[in-house]
C-alpha cells in the first residue's frame, strides 16, 4: 500500500510539473542524448511535449509532437491495471506481459522510429 501511494504522490508531482511548465520553453526539462548524439529522434522524442500538450486537453498538438505516445495511452493504462491486479488475476499479467506481446511492442516501437526519422515526423 505504502508503493501505491508514493506512487501516486510521484505521479502527481510530475502532473504539476508538466502542467504547469512547458518544456519547449524551459531549459531544465532532459534533452534526448539519442538525438543530441546522432540527429535522430528516438522513440520517446517529443514526449515530454506532448504530455504538456495532452495536459493542456490540446491532443492535436500532442500527437503532432510524439503521435506514438498518445497512441500508446491505452496500453499504458492496461499494463498499469494488469500490474495492479497481478496477484488477483495472475493469468490476466501472464497473457499481458507474454514474451511475445513484449516482442511484439518492440517490432512497433522500432517501425516508428525508421518511419518518424525517414518520414521526418
């Protein structure tokens, strides 16, 4: 009990701060080494604007900056529930967290980043 709630304590900090700052404008958000080392975007690049951008209730503009993320958000909160329910519905983990669900994510994360660095997204 005492995770969930630091869990939610943390999550509830980073909403304030991805609220209330905007990381295009702020200098102290983490610029991607990835991209700072080879000029490509990885995967995640954009993210953090688009979480300002979904906070702000502006999808459009968030999935201009990172369209797999705002994709993603309904896996996110289904791997959250199967993690939350692991030992009440171990089966329900089990088929969630398979081997080849996993192998599966990877061969899409991997598709978008050639895609968004050839399509220049």
């Amino acid at each position: 009990m005492k995770k969930i709630i630091w869990g939610i304590i943390l999550v509830g900090i980073a909403v304030y701060i991805y609220y209330s700052y905007n990381p295009s404008m702020s200098s102290w958000f983490p610029k991607c080494p990835f991209k700072m080392l080879t000029g490509w975007q990885c995967p995640g690049c954009g993210s953090q604007r688009a979480i300002h951008s979904l906070l702000h209730l502006d999808i459009a503009q968030a999935f201009r900056y990172n369209a797999f993320l705002v994709c993603c958000i309904p896996l996110l909160i289904l791997l959250a529930v199967a993690d939350f329910y692991r030992t009440r519905a171990p089966r329900f983990y089990l088929i969630i967290y398979s081997a080849r669900n996993i192998w599966i994510f990877l061969g899409i994360v991997l598709c978008w980043t050639i895609g968004r660095n050839l399509a220049g997204i």
